[in-house]
C-alpha cells in the first residue's frame, strides 16, 4: 500500500513537470488528480483493515477493507461515472455498498432518488449559468493588461472581489451538478435523520453557507468538502504523532498544495490560506473573550458588521485566488504589486495589533485564566 500512495503521487507530479503550461489545463492530469485521492484512500483503507479495530478510530472503521478487493471492484470504484472528473472522494466500502444495492431508501428496491438528484441538478446548472454570464465580464487575463494597472485602486481591488466571487462559480456548478448524479445512482444516500431521508453522503458544496458566511473558515468548510475531508482523515489526523496540531495543518497545506501542481500560485494560496485562518481565529477568539466585543457583536449594529465583514471576507477571499488562477511567479507578481500588496499588509498589521487589542479589551483575569489554560 505504501508504494501505491508513492506511485500515485509521483506519477501525478511528473505529468504536471512534463505537460503543465501557464494557462488552465484541461488534460488529462485533471481526472488522475482526483484517482490519485482515491487511490492513496484506498491504500489506507486497506492498511487500517490489518489493523486491531480498538485501534482505528470510527471514522477509519467505517472506511477499513478487510480483505483484498477484487480488480473489478478496484475499476468500478475509480472510474466511477459519478466521481471521476472532479470527484466527490468516496471510500471502496461505500462504493461496494452500492454495488451490493444497499444504499437505497426502499431496501430491495432501487432508490427514490430522482427529485433530490434534479434538486442538486438545477442548483449546479443555475451556478453554471451565472458563471457563464458574468465570466466574460470578469477574464482573468484582465489582471495583465495596462487598462487594469491604469485603473484607480479601488477600482482594482473591487474587481478583484467580484472576479473571485464569479470565478468560484466554475468549481461550485461542477461539484453540485457532480453531487446529483452521485444521488441519483444511490451513492448519496446517507440514511434517515429526524424521520427524513438524507442524500448528501457526497455532498461536496453547502452552497447556502457558502452565500451567506462572513467568515474565511465558514467559505472553506463550504467549499470543496470532500476533498478536505479526505485531506483531515488521511493526512491531518495521521499526523497526530507529530504532536502539534500547527505542524499538522501545514503539511497538509503542503500536500494539497503539491497535488495542485507545480506552480508557484499554489504555494502562494494555500500560504496566505493558513495565514488569513491564524489571523480569523485570532480575531474570533478576541471576541470570543471581550465582553465589549461580545456585546457590539450581538448589538442592533450587527447588520452593519455582517455588511462590512462580508466585504472584508470577499474582498482577501479573492486576493489569495489571484495566484492560484495565474500560476506563475511572473504574472501574480504583477498583480499583487499593481495593488501593492494590500492582503498581505492588511492581514500582517491586524496580526501585530491583535495582541496589544487584547491586552485592551479582555479583562486581565481573563487573560490570566487563559495562559493557565
């Protein structure tokens, strides 16, 4: 299983070191990104089988093979029609569920999935048309030319905050429309709660939190849900022997980071990622902990806070995406000094003075219980 998982990765690298070019490829590095998932998966699973079940922790139990699969089994579960492209991530035993037609709302029958599938459907397509009309007006090309440098700097960050927005789209009305195909074989289907059928064993988009979250980390709870998940059950908490939980987080960063690709954008990315989530739980935990804070939070002034956070929130969303969209070191470079690095100003300044803020706001017997802590 080990060489398996070393395999997979290396052969994914050396396709992005030979067939990579500076623009958005399409190719078939794209679906072997997601089997490389599925396959590292698979390995584990297969590892934690051997293992003593005291051992594994529930999720790993549910995941954990047994015994071997068969070559068909192995084929069915990573060219499934469902997942292939642009996932969602599923494990083997999910997948020999379904073959055995035990994921179904009707046991013996097939599953009454169609009307939650064309649910999932029409949301990804009503996704996919606002990309497709508002994407020309927002190209990421745009970033390059002198009329986007000859622009005022408002001007230029505001774009920046709308082209995010309507970029994500793409990825949005591919998940969810993914989503309800999955549903409609039966591979979504995740059992009664409170007396209702749940159909969201795949879901990959809370498109609703991602609407209305103010927050960084609510957007990337959101937001491509399978593959974190795959990354915290297979990297972040296998990790745990390392005992830190920072450390953790980066080199599971890291690892997202290289299964990406090789261009400097991502590493850009998924830095100022970790940087933005330090800075927003920080922040968080500062009001968390002022009662002033706490009060105003939960004043008739909120409104206003949630406005203004939200532009916030949307405006450096879209700031680390620059380079994840440009790739290479020669363009984001470009666009980053045309607004002079405003996100990471911003983010490094509200670090600094977070500190000094606390010593301010949080009453000194609360500071003193927490360093106890």
């Amino acid at each position: 299983d080990m060489f398996l998982k070393v395999d997979c990765e290396l052969y994914l690298l050396s396709g992005y070191y030979y067939t990579a070019t500076e623009e958005y490829d399409i190719k078939w590095t794209m679906p072997h990104c997601v089997l490389t998932l599925k396959l590292i998966g698979l390995a584990f699973d297969f590892y934690d089988g051997g293992k003593e079940p005291s051992k594994l922790n529930p999720e790993q139990k549910k995941g954990a093979l047994a015994s071997v699969p068969t070559l068909l089994e192995v084929f069915g579960f990573s060219y499934f029609y469902g997942g292939f492209l642009v996932g969602p991530q599923f494990t083997l035993r999910s997948y020999q569920s379904l073959v055995a037609r035990e994921l179904t709302d009707c046991p013996g029958k097939p599953p009454n999935s169609v009307i939650p599938a064309l649910k999932r459907f029409a949301l990804g397509f009503l996704c996919l048309a606002i990309y497709a009309i508002f994407s020309p007006f927002y190209p990421d090309n745009y970033f390059l030319t002198d009329e986007y440098e000859a622009q005022p700097f408002w001007y230029r960050c505001v774009f920046i905050l709308l082209w995010g927005k309507v970029m994500l789209y793409k990825y949005v009305s591919c998940w969810v429309i993914a989503e309800g195909v999955c549903i409609l074989a039966g591979l979504g289907y995740n059992g009664v709660v409170d007396g209702k059928h749940q159909w969201d064993a795949c879901a990959n988009m809370r498109v609703w939190l991602f609407e209305t979250t103010p927050l960084f980390g609510g957007t990337i709870a959101s937001f491509n849900i399978n593959t974190n998940a795959w990354a915290a059950r297979h990297v972040f908490k296998r990790l745990k022997f390392l005992g830190n939980k920072t450390l953790s987080h980066v080199a599971t960063l890291f690892f997202l980071t290289i299964w990406h690709g090789l261009h400097s954008g991502y590493i850009l990315c998924f830095s100022m990622e970790f940087f933005i989530i330090t800075v927003e739980r920080q922040a968080q935990a500062l009001v968390r902990d002022s009662p002033l804070l706490t009060k105003l939070a939960n004043s008739h002034l909120y409104p206003l806070i949630y406005v203004v956070q939200q532009f916030i929130h949307w405006l450096f969303m879209g700031y680390p995406l620059v380079p994840f969209c440009l790739f290479t070191y020669d363009k984001w470079l470009k666009v980053y000094s045309s607004i002079y690095f405003c996100g990471h100003v911003f983010f490094l300044m509200v670090y600094l003075i977070l500190p000094f803020l606390r010593k301010t706001l949080v009453p000194k017997k609360d500071q003193s219980e927490k360093k106890q802590n």
